[in-house]
C-alpha cells in the first residue's frame, strides 16, 4: 500500500520560467507538494515556444513542467493584488527566477512578504546572485557555463565546447530543491521560514569542484581533451576494427595491469616506464592512445568486450538518443511511464529517487492556464468574481 508522499498538504507558488525553478518546482511536485505555476497571460511560460518537438509542443517544457498546476495571472495589474493575497496565504515555499530585481519591483520579496507571512519559505534563483557587480546582468545557461570556467575544461584542445545539456540551469535547480528540502526540515523545528538565495554562477561553480581544486593557487589547470578524463588514463573513447566508439574507464594500477595482460595480451606494456602511474599515463596519453587502438583496431566491438569482461574493466556504449530511449536496463527498471500533456500521451522517464515507502506523484503537463479557475475557486473566489478575472484580463 502506498503511504503518503513526503511533501503532500505542501503548497509551492512558483513564478517560474525557463529550466532552474521549473526543473526545482518539479522535482517537488513528483514528492507530493501542489504546485501552482504563475504564468503569463496569453503566452505563459516562454520555454513553451523554444521548439515543437514532443507532438507540438516543447522539449524542455514538457520536461520540466510535469505534475504542476497552471495559473495565468497579470501581476502587474492592480486587480492581481487580492488573487495574490489569498495565493500567499495557502503557500508553504515561494519559488522566483524572474529577471534580476523583478519580484522585489511587484512586491514579492522576503523582505516585502516576511513580516505578514512568517512561515512562507522563499526561494530565489538567479544568474549570480543578489548582491555584487553582477546582480543585475543578465544570465543564460552557456554564459554561466562561460563565467563559471565550465568551457575552460570541456571540449578539444582546439576548442571548447558547451555541455550539451542547460547543465547551469540544472544545478541551479538541483541547489534550490535541497535547499528547499532543508528549510521545510527547519521551519518544522523553528516554525519560521527561510531565504534562499540560489545562483546559477554559485551552483556552477560547486560542480566545478574537481577543476577547481586542481588548479588550486595557480597550478595548471586541466586541459581539454574531448571524450577522454583530463586527468585519468586509460578513461576515454577508443576505436574498434568494426568502426564503433567504446568507452573505457581505468581507476588503479590493479586494473592497469588487468587491462594489459588480459585485453592488450600484453604484460610488458604494464612495466612500460612511461605508463608505471597514472600520472605517466595521462601525460603521455598521445603514445598509449595509439598503443590501445592498435590492438583494439584487430577485433570488434563485441569482442573487446569480452576481454573487457574477462578483466572485469569497466567499460560503456557511446549511445546515441534512442539507444538511450531503448537501453536494456531502463527497460529492466521499468523507468519510461506515459505522461499526459495538452499535445496528447507521451513517454517519460520516472524520477531516479526510488523510495519504497511511497510512490511519485506523475500528473500532466498542464496547458496554459488550465487550472486557473480551480484554483482561484479554491482560494475562496465566486464564480462571479472569477469571470470579473477574465473579463478585466487579469487572468
């Protein structure tokens, strides 16, 4: 029997866009909480219009918006003020990443809102914070990638290269989630609630940690070496004689000498001089690439794996999108579910944080606005005055 989900009878009011707060505010929906996402009238969210990949509609909304409840509401309107009263009222944590100091201009800042609402937990993420030289600029995914050094590291000595995934956006979200988590933990013992202030430049530079500490006082930092670790050898993309990428992954010298006699047939390489570490590996990578690949290059795939079984080397696929879609141990854990969205049914992958004493909470990807009603019914609003909403454009 399923028992109650750990954030139900929370309420979370999200004035959200994008990918960071959307991606935070989902994460909590799928715990239980009620989230009552406020959106623009008309167009709402503006990540609902950067594609129309998934039946009409976008990626990364779809993505992202799972399970949340749609308000349209004009805040800046004077008629908004009594809606967004009564929203403040039943809300447990308030989540913003409007442009910088746009929630403090409508009034909706911990300072503005503490003293009347003292239990409410406050949420704000932003490209760099709200204090310092850069509070007030602007902040997408790839230039925090940029600020934060992220494309310093990533990519080929030629050039750098971006994540391929909004990975500044994602951390950012990933921070304010936990941090949400730890203030709902305090205001249980205390009673009050928090501020929370959650940077993408600030949540970047946290996963920057391994870089960051190994360039430490002015040591050379890592060096951009595509696919393979900056700092680990043999840890990389390899050829086969078959044409297919494998990726390897060696962790000690255990391993090394495993890997040499099993999978290169070759013992003597494993008292090579210029690969007795993992220090001389890495540096003289160049010559043990080819090394590798020479003998790699005389079988195919499935049997390298094999010797790489053998040796019991860590190793991986290079997948490609649907190879990811179809991999046989996503389909073993029964992660893809069937999500209902205004385009129609779509698949999608479970939350990876498997509890066995509740369940995720899987609604719909809700359309613009399409709770609007039920909630403001359920904030004690008539009918009437709900079409007075409509009418005046206020909703």
């Amino acid at each position: 029997m399923q028992n109650e989900s750990p954030l139900s009878g929370i309420t979370v009011l999200s004035f959200e866009h994008a990918i960071a707060a959307p991606l935070c505010t989902r994460q909590l929906a799928e715990l239980g909480a009620k989230v009552i996402k406020v959106e623009r009238r008309g167009s709402g969210d503006f990540a609902r219009h950067y594609d129309s990949r998934i039946k009409g509609q976008s990626s990364h909304f779809v993505w992202v918006n799972r399970s949340k409840e749609s308000l349209t509401l004009d805040l800046k309107h004077p008629g908004a003020k009594p809606i967004l009263q009564r929203l403040l009222g039943q809300a447990d944590v308030l989540v913003q990443n409007l442009a910088p100091s746009a929630a403090s201009r409508m009034g909706l800042s911990y300072e503005a809102l503490h003293s009347q609402f003292e239990k409410l937990i406050f949420c704000n993420i932003s490209g760099y914070g709200d204090e310092g030289p850069y509070k007030d600029k602007k902040a997408y995914d790839l230039l925090v990638q940029a600020e934060s050094g992220f494309l310093s590291i990533t990519g080929t000595p030629e050039s750098a290269v971006k994540s391929g995934i909004s990975i500044a956006d994602i951390a950012a979200g990933m921070q304010a989630q936990s941090a949400i988590l730890a203030a709902l933990i305090l205001r249980a013992n205390t009673g009050l609630g928090s501020k929370i202030d959650i940077s993408m430049l600030e949540a970047m530079v946290e996963w920057m940690g391994f870089p960051l500490n190994y360039a430490y006082d002015g040591a050379e930092p890592p060096q951009r070496f595509g696919a393979d670790h900056a700092s680990i050898y043999p840890y990389g993309a390899f050829a086969s004689g078959d044409n297919k990428a494998i990726m390897i992954g060696l962790q000690n010298e255990r391993e090394w000498l495993d890997f040499c006699s099993v999978v290169l047939g070759d013992e003597a390489l494993a008292c090579d001089g210029r690969f007795a570490n993992n220090q001389l590996r890495s540096r003289n990578r160049d010559v043990l690439k080819k090394i590798i690949e020479s003998i790699f290059l005389q079988f195919n795939v499935a049997e390298i794996k094999q010797k790489l079984d053998r040796a019991k080397i860590a190793y991986a696929d290079v997948n490609e999108m649907q190879d990811a879609w179809n991999h046989p141990q996503l389909q073993a854990l029964n992660r893809i579910v069937e999500t209902k969205t205004p385009g129609g049914t779509v698949k999608s992958f479970l939350p990876p944080g498997n509890n066995n004493q509740f369940e995720p909470t899987l609604n719909p990807v809700p359309d613009i606005g399409e709770h609007s009603r039920e909630i403001l019914l359920g904030l004690g609003f008539s009918d009437e005055e709900i079409d007075g909403f409509y009418k005046d454009e206020i909703v």
